[in-house]
C-alpha cells in the first residue's frame, strides 16, 4: 500500500502536466488479461480492492453473464493515473467467439498490453491478435502472466516469442542491466539504432520510444498478475517507453462502438482525434446533437462538457452512427478482417410476434460486430450468422434479459460464399414504357480475400459521366448473390465497359435496374465456384499420435505441414474446412490424453471441398429468385417485355465488347479477351443521329443552332486535318477583331490523355496537375491568349468554387455539382459571341456542344501538338540563333534601326537629339 500512497501524492502534484494515453489489454482466453487490469488499477488507486475473476467480483466484469461464465464479453473502460501519466485502460474480450468485439477497439489505440500466458505460450489467437495489431499498427508491450506457476521457463519464452511473434521482443530487464549481447540484438532491428550503438555501446530512451513507436521494438515484462507481480514495473515501463500522439487542431472523431446504458440510451462510443467535441454541438453529417458527453470507468461514468483530442468517451443523442465511422476530418475505417462464419435459425416462442422480434434483434445487430441478423422474406424467418458456439448461449441470455423472450437456435451451418472462375460480360437492360438503361459489365476473378472491387472502363463518349458514376454507386450498394446457393459474391472485380442512356426516358432508378439485372445474367453465364471458411491450425502432440492425427486431417479434407519436433513434442501446421474441423477439439483432447494443444484461427475462404453435395442440399433455384433476376425488360408497340437472361444478347441496343474482344483476338482466352475489353472500353466512339444531336442543343443554354444533315455523325478524337481545319480562319478573324482570344482547356481530359501527364498522376495527381499548368504557361507566352485552365473539383462537398492566378494563366476549380463540362460550356456560351474562343478537350460529346456555342474545339492530340510547335518555334527564333554564347545588340535590332547604328557607329550618321 505504501507505493499506492506514494503514487497518489505523486498525481496530486502532476495537475495539470498529465499526458494522455489510451491502450488496450488483450489476450488468448484465461491467461489473466482482466486480472492484470484489476492490479493496475489497484496499485494506482483507482479502486480500493483488487478483485478477482473467479470470486466474480472483478472491476471491469460489469455484466452479470460476465461474472458468471469468468469470461469477458463486452470491451471496457477504466481510467487510471500514473505518476504524470492518464492511462485510458480497454479491456477486450479473449475468447475467439467475441474477438469482433475486441477488433474494433483497436483503431482508437494508442498503445496495447498482449498479455501472454507463461505456462500456455503463444497460443493460435494470440496470433491472430499479433496480425490484427499489425494490420491496425499499434505499438505492443507484452506483459507475460503467471510466472509463479512452477515450469516456466523465463528464456524459453522469449525464444518463442521471438520465433512465433517477432524477432523484435525483448526482455525489458536485460536492456536495464545493459547486457552487451542484448544490446546488440536489439540493435539490429533498425539501422538508426544500430548506428547508434556502434558508435556510443548504449541505446538512448528516445531511440527506444521511436523504435517501439513504429513496431520495430516490442518490450516484455514477466510477472504474476494475480500476485501484482511486475505490474508496477509495467506501468512504469509504459510511462518511461511511450510517446503520446500529436493531433490536428480541426475536429475529428472515430465511432467503435455503439450500446445502451440501462436507462435505454443510445451510447456512441468514440475517440476525438483531433480538435475538441462539446455538449450540444452539431457534427455535420450526424443526425441529432451531442447531449451529453460521458467518461465511463467501468459501470460509473463522469459528465463533462467537453473532450479533447485523444480522449475517448460515450457520447449520447446521436443517431445512425455506427462502428468504425469516422466523424469531421476522420476517414472511415476498412471492413473488419474478422466476420462469422455459422449460421444459425431463430425459433421463437408460439405467440411472439416475428417482425417486433426483427426489429429487436437489429437493434442487438447495432451493439455487436459478430452478430449479424439476415431476414428471409420467402419463409418469414430471422436468421443470424455468428462467430461461434458460446455465442449463442450468450445471445440467447441477453435477449432474455432485455425483452424478455426465450429463443431457441436450431440447424447451425456454415456460410458460403460464392465467386467465378473466369470472365466474362454481363448485360443487364431495363426499358418499360418511358424508361431506358443499359449496361454491360465485365466480372473477372479477384485474388482469394479481396472481396468486391468496382471501377469503369467506358469512354465518357458512350456514357456520361454521372450516369457512370450512378451505376458505380449501385454496384457498391448491393450485396450481390450467387447462382449456386445464393450465397454472398466475394473476390471479383467488376467493370462498367459499356451502357447506354435515353436523352429523355432515363432515370436513376433505371440504371439500378440495369446494372443489377446485368451482374445477374453475367453470373448466370459465368462458371460459378464456391467457397467455403477454412480454419488454419497448430497441433502440438505427442510423437505417438502424430499418425492419427495426421489421418484426421486427410479425412476432413485439410492440408498440413510437418511434422517437426518441438520440446519434446510434435507440431503440425495447416489449414482444413471450418466444417470439418467443428468439433475436433473434443475429439483431439481425448486421443492425446489431454497433452495435445490444438489452435485455430480463421483463414478465410477457399474452394469447398464438397461443393456438389453443399449445392445439392441447399436446392437453390436462380431463376425463382425474383429478388436477383437475370432477365432483362425491353419495350415494343408501347409496352414492355420481359427476356430471359440467355436471349438478352439478341435484343441488346449496345453490340458486346467481350465478343468484339474475342473476334480481334483470333482465338485467345478470356483473360486475354478481358484485357482487349478493358483496353478497347475508353476508346470506343458514339454515332449521334440528328435528333440526338438536336437533343443535345435544346439541352444546352442559349443554344445557337446549325444545319445539320440527317446522316449519323460519328464523334472521335479529332484528325490532324481536322485539327488543322479548326484553326482560325482570316474570316472567323475579321468577325472577332475588337475581342482577344481565348483557350479553355479541360485539365483532367488532357492529364489522362498525354501518356507523361498520364502516368506521372498514377504517381501524384497534384504534381501532374502542376506540370500542365507550367507547360500552359509556356504556351500562353508565346501564343499571347487568354488561357484557363479548368479543374474538376464537383465531388468537394461545399466547395464555392475557386479561380486562381498561376503565373501568366487562369486555374479553375469548379464548385461543388459543377463539372469542368459545365463551366467550360457557360462560359463559352458568354464569351463566344465578342471574342475568338477554342476549348481544348478529348471529350468527344462536348465537343459537340462547343460547336454549338459557336467556338472552336481542339483535341488532346491537337494542343500537344500545338505546345510541341510553340516550342519548336521558341527554340528557333531565340535560344538557337547566334552564339549562344554571347549577346550582341545587332542581333536584336530591326534592319531600319541596325543601319541607323551602323552609321552612328561609322560616324556617317548624328546621335539623335
């Protein structure tokens, strides 16, 4: 008790000083993380007493199926002070069935304790935890539990740790005793350091707070947490190796959690990141106001009226906020890496209404990452997909407890998901009576674990802009089935290569159709593979029943490596189905005596194998799936039709571009074919008839019109004839002789057109941007125009607008919904009626318009061409004309003036007065 006495006065006198840290304990189940938090708490006064998880009167256990079972469920927070320190402990649950749970505290760490069992080692979640805090980047301290249990062995441990975690672990102690062979193998995990230590034969504290900041170093303490054995020692080495983040002054904020208080109030729980979050402010983009603002140590909590960056707290009266939403200038967090993988039935009780029993659980699917609710419309059934099987019976509890219903979970199995194995194009069309859309796209197989990726290919000839960007929107906002067993689409990429839209009839809501439609019938088409989850596992056994397991894994389908002797003992790796191995624990411990360990970790999906038989007995009917049609809708004599998904080719307005592909390609594959699709998507070109292009002048402001014939006009890229033919004329001189002249260049049309511009924005779009700016300037010295130069910046939300002054030029950035299409066009339209204007531009509909407006066009190739010869010309009449290396007056005199010099020079001639 002295040394909490001791540390109390020491926080006392600190004030204000205090620096703030938040860091998270984790661990495999049972190896002491909650009792750690208890000791920390304890010997900084936090709490009087020092519980325990068997007595079930832990601090952070706040839930009683927590106390009950000694395990923890629900993460947690408690508040500490250390010396000159404030310690933001979150405590995350262990067990494998509620590691969601845990995830997601991990994006608002500054810092995390992995608690290591010392008579258990690095067991298979630890792992999993170790990836998950290197996926997230947070810097670790270990703190290895229950060295007082006889067989420990201090060195052994570590030489585990290092072969399993990270050769960076090191034993805290040997650095404080300034042992040489430490040092040295400490120092060769980053080269700064290293230097460092050749030079001085010691490492600085800094050097060690930089390099454990950044994941090279990773500090160990040994102790006992249930004796506060090295707790001290921890806490210490957590104030003494630790730097405290530096935050930006504008407002930002991450949503991890989201639960109720017993009241019935709906908690966010969040980190400010940056600036300060008060009671009653607006954050854009949130719906409701922050009424109260919450500090929780365990189950009491402080109001306070504001948090500062870096502290975390619940935060009550918001609405729709989730996990993982990022708030103000914060950036939304990646999908989580860990999701269930069982499936499980709800059976209610006879008079339970279904629906209000819906909307409950949706509400428990908002409070838990691992729970996810799914609702069969065609047999009025809840369905819920879980981590694991302790997860139901504490569900079960929790919906008992809050509304009062026992529910019953039957049929568990597992989810599938399905992918394709080729590519190939889908169409999907959608034309009722004064609607139209079409649309085709490629799907192509992504890499194992990438999930769904969406981009598009298709010229901004054949589509517009915003419709693209609106089918995009679409693809991204469904979650795509399968044709096998309906299951989730995952690991394949889908491009927009083509489409078509009506000038009058098309809507949004079409393209939604269309683009479901043609996903749809590109699966129907495709060959199907389906996937199902795969455990990866660590045996340790004895060499006797290395033979039988080895066969246990053939048997359930699983593939190992191995075996190789380990302290006496044998060890398998692999991986074998979740479905197979479900189960198999019980069945191990019984043949090994209880010496084996079996770890699992989830691997991810792979192809079922035992696909047929899965596809069987789920029985699912594609094409009764009215939900996800294949089948297209097409409009003749005023009325729609509907065609079957294998008939859509024959009716579809836009020809194929996979076919187009394969005919070129003279008999190569369909990876070969994707690739010409892709590459042929952005050059294709638009034939505009003339009611089309009528279409397009009364869709324009003050339009002023032409004759144009009843022939198709074909919009492209222009000539070099046609560039030439486009210049100015002496005629179209005369008319504008009283105005200047006037360039408007489209810039992100011509960066994507000129290959160097091209490639250098695949880099940094910023620098590509630049270099058109500076090229321009050029150009504009020597041509003497009027030039802008205009920027896209509609997808800025609340952008005014800006106009700025580079050098010798005008840049544009447009305002928020307004594309460079749409500036450039109102001001051709103002200006072109007094001045001589040309719009540089590849766009080949809004080339169109520009003749409409009366200005001349120029292409992306016709104004490279035109920088090309400035430059030339510059080149000619100035740096290659005489020796370059002197400069001589004559050289730059006109002829009537040089001979008046001359005879001055002669003296033939009078100085002028």
């Amino acid at each position: 008790m002295g040394n909490t006495s001791d540390n109390n006065k020491e926080n006392k006198t600190a004030g204000q000083r205090k620096r703030r840290l938040n860091v998270g304990i984790l661990a495999h189940v049972d190896a002491g993380k909650t009792t750690l938090s208890e000791g920390m708490l304890y010997l900084s006064g936090s709490i009087r007493d020092m519980g325990r998880v068997d007595h079930g009167d832990a601090f952070l256990d706040t839930y009683e199926m927590e106390r009950e079972r000694g395990i923890t469920i629900f993460s947690k927070q408690a508040v500490l002070s250390w010396k000159d320190i404030e310690l933001t402990l979150l405590d995350t649950p262990g067990h494998v069935d509620f590691s969601a749970e845990m995830e997601r505290v991990l994006q608002v760490l500054d810092y995390a304790v992995l608690v290591i069992s010392g008579t258990d080692g690095v067991q298979g979640h630890t792992v999993t935890l170790w990836r998950l805090l290197k996926r997230y980047n947070v810097p670790v301290f270990l703190f290895i539990n229950k060295m007082d249990r006889e067989g420990t062995d201090r060195n052994a441990l570590m030489s585990e740790l290092k072969g399993r975690l990270d050769e960076g672990c090191t034993d805290i102690e040997a650095i404080r005793e300034n042992n040489p062979d430490r040092l040295e193998s400490l120092a060769v995990c980053d080269d700064a350091m290293l230097e460092e230590y050749l030079e001085t034969g010691s490492i600085c504290k800094n050097t060690l707070r930089r390099t454990i900041a950044e994941r090279k170093v990773f500090p160990c303490w040994f102790g006992s947490a249930l004796k506060a054995e090295g707790i001290t020692e921890l806490l210490d080495g957590i104030r003494e190796y630790s730097i405290s983040p530096e935050y930006p002054e504008k407002f930002g904020a991450k949503v991890y959690k989201i639960a109720r208080d017993p009241q019935g109030n709906r908690l966010t729980y969040l980190k400010v990141t940056g600036g300060e979050l008060k009671v009653k402010e607006l954050i854009p983009g949130i719906e409701g106001k922050v009424n109260q603002i919450r500090i929780y140590s365990g189950v009491r909590y402080e109001l306070v009226q504001s948090a500062q960056a870096g502290m975390v707290c619940a935060v009550t009266g918001l609405e729709g906020t989730y996990p993982g939403q990022g708030m103000g200038e914060e950036k939304d967090s990646d999908i989580p890496v860990l999701e269930p993988v069982l499936t499980y039935r709800v059976e209610l009780p006879e008079g339970c209404d279904v629906h209000t029993m819906l909307t409950n659980l949706r509400q428990l699917e908002e409070e838990e990452p691992e729970l996810h609710i799914v609702w069969a419309g065609e047999t009025q059934e809840i369905h819920i997909q879980l981590m694991g099987e302790v997860q139901t019976e504490v569900l079960q509890r929790l919906i008992k407890d809050r509304y009062g219903v026992l529910v019953e979970f039957r049929e568990g199995r597992i989810i599938y998901k399905e992918t394709i194995a080729g590519p190939v194009e889908g169409v999907g069309h959608f034309e009722p009576l004064r609607h139209y859309a079409e649309v085709h796209l490629l799907l192509e197989p992504g890499e194992r674990g990438s999930g769904m990726q969406f981009s598009s290919e298709c010229s901004e000839d054949i589509l517009d802009r915003n419709w693209q960007r609106l089918i995009l929107t679409h693809l991204e906002e469904k979650e795509h089935r399968g044709v096998l067993t309906g299951s989730v689409l995952t690991d394949v990429r889908i491009t927009l290569v083509a489409g078509r839209a009506h000038q009058k009839h098309t809507e949004g809501g079409d393209f939604r159709q269309a683009t479901y439609r043609a996903v749809r019938q590109g699966l129907m088409k495709a060959e199907s593979v389906l996937l199902e989850p795969y455990y990866e596992f660590r045996m340790e056994l004895p060499m006797e029943n290395v033979g039988r397991a080895m066969t246990d894994i053939q048997r359930m389908n699983g593939t190992f490596e191995g075996p190789e002797a380990e302290n006496d003992q044998a060890v398998l790796t692999g991986s074998a189905p979740v479905s197979e191995m479900r189960g198999y624990q019980k069945e191990f411990a019984a043949y090994t005596g209880g010496f084996g360990r079996l770890f699992c970790t989830l691997k991810g999906y792979d192809v079922c194998h035992d696909a047929e038989n899965v596809v069987e007995e789920i029985n699912y009917d594609p094409d009764s799936d009215i939900d996800n049609t294949a089948d297209s809708v097409f409009c003749a004599h005023g009325a729609g039709f509907i065609v079957p998904w294998y008939q859509v080719e024959e009716y579809m307005h836009v020809e194929s571009t996979m076919k187009d592909a394969e005919e070129q390609g003279e008999g190569t594959d369909r990876q070969q074919a994707a690739r010409l699709v892709r590459a042929q998507a952005a050059s294709r070109t638009i034939e505009l008839t003339r009611e089309e292009l009528d279409a397009i002048y009364v869709r324009t402001p003050d339009p002023v019109r032409r004759n144009v014939s009843s022939t198709p006009v074909k919009v492209s890229a222009a000539s070099e004839d046609d560039r030439w033919r486009n210049r100015d004329t002496s005629a179209d001189r005369k008319k504008k002789t009283s105005g200047e002249e006037y360039l408007l260049v489209d810039g992100y049309n011509i960066i994507f057109a000129w290959d160097e511009l091209r490639e250098l924005s695949e880099i940094d779009l910023a620098a590509a941007r630049g270099r058109l700016a500076d090229i321009l300037c050029n150009y504009q010295g020597y041509r003497k125009c009027t030039l802008i130069l205009v920027f896209d910046a509609y997808k800025v939300e609340g952008n005014p607008g800006e106009v700025a002054k580079y050098h010798n030029i005008h840049i544009v950035y447009t305002k928020e919904a307004e594309t460079a299409d749409q500036y450039i066009e109102k001001t051709v339209r103002k200006i072109s009626k007094h001045h001589s204007v040309t719009v540089a531009t590849s766009d080949a509909l809004e080339q169109v318009i520009i003749l409409g407006q009366g200005a001349r066009r120029m292409s992306a190739a016709g104004l490279k061409e035109e920088v090309e010869l400035a430059l030339k010309e510059i080149r000619g009449e100035h740096l290659e004309k005489g020796d370059i290396l002197r400069t001589y007056l004559f050289d730059y005199l006109g002829e009537d003036t040089a001979k008046e010099m001359e005879e001055i020079r002669l003296g033939k001639g009078n100085w002028p007065v």
